[in-house]
C-alpha cells in the first residue's frame, strides 16, 4: 500500500517530543536516558545543532564488544555522525525507503535546519498499519452499502 502521506501528519498525532543528549556526556547517561524514556535512540546536539544519533546499536557494537566503560566514555567517543534526515514534507513511504536502504532505525524530522520530531520505524509501520484497516473498513463498508 502505497503511503503519500506527509511525515509531518504522523508527527502530529504522535507528538513531536525529542530525546537527545550532549556529545559530552557519559554513554551511561545516554543509556540510562533511553531506558527511562523507553526509546532506542536519543539525537546527539551541540546547542541547537543535530550533530549525529545514539543508538542501542552504538553501544552493543562500540562500547559492549570492546569492553569499554559506559561510565566513562563520552557520547562524542561512539555516536554516528552520518545521520540521514528527512524533512516534514517528506513521505512515509520515502521514510521506509531510506530506512531500508541505510539500515537504521531513527530518522530526525528536519524544518528549516531545525530538529521537528524523530520517527522510528515502528511508528512508521503502525502509521501503515493503521491506515491499512481504515482503507479495509472503508471498502467493507462500501461492499455492504453502507453509506460512508
């Protein structure tokens, strides 16, 4: 099924709060930050300025796997700073695409050089389901007669 919809539309019925942490502070920080606010990913800002993701991926694979401490390893140490974006006037389906072929999870919503939101990929497959059974009752309801 194919989704035209605006990211901007998803944001707004699943609100546009952002999780984020200095490049400063500690992994265990970010960690404990990701657990408390049940989130597998925080954006990393200096300021204002996006300046990569920390994910639950960065830290099995660069803190984890090597035996580092996450109390005392910084963000800036392990983040990814290739982050892809995608803007508030880009579609669900082109937020799927580009998930897929850069194989991550999160993506920031930007406007304007500003952060707008982020999206994950499970908020983009219950955006999908959803407007799956809407198009499904919708067509029942056509089937049956029954006026919309």
């Amino acid at each position: 099924m194919k989704t035209s919809v605006p990211i901007s539309a998803l944001l707004h019925h699943k609100g546009s709060t952002v999780w984020s942490i200095s490049p400063e502070s500690t992994v265990f920080d970010a960690i404990k930050l990701m657990a408390d606010k049940n989130v597998g990913a925080l954006l990393v800002m200096s300021g204002s300025k996006l300046v990569g993701v920390f994910t639950e991926r960065d830290y099995a694979r660069k803190i984890a796997l090597h035996g580092k401490s996450s109390k005392e390893t910084r963000v800036k140490e392990v983040f990814s700073r290739e982050v892809v974006t995608v803007t508030t006037d880009d579609s669900v389906d082109e937020c799927m695409r580009l998930m897929t072929e850069n194989r991550v999870r999160h993506l920031p919503v930007m406007k304007a050089d500003q952060v707008a939101g982020v999206v994950s990929i499970g908020d983009l497959v219950n955006w999908i389901i959803s407007a799956q059974d809407a198009a499904i009752a919708q067509m029942e309801r056509y089937i049956a007669g029954v006026a919309a």
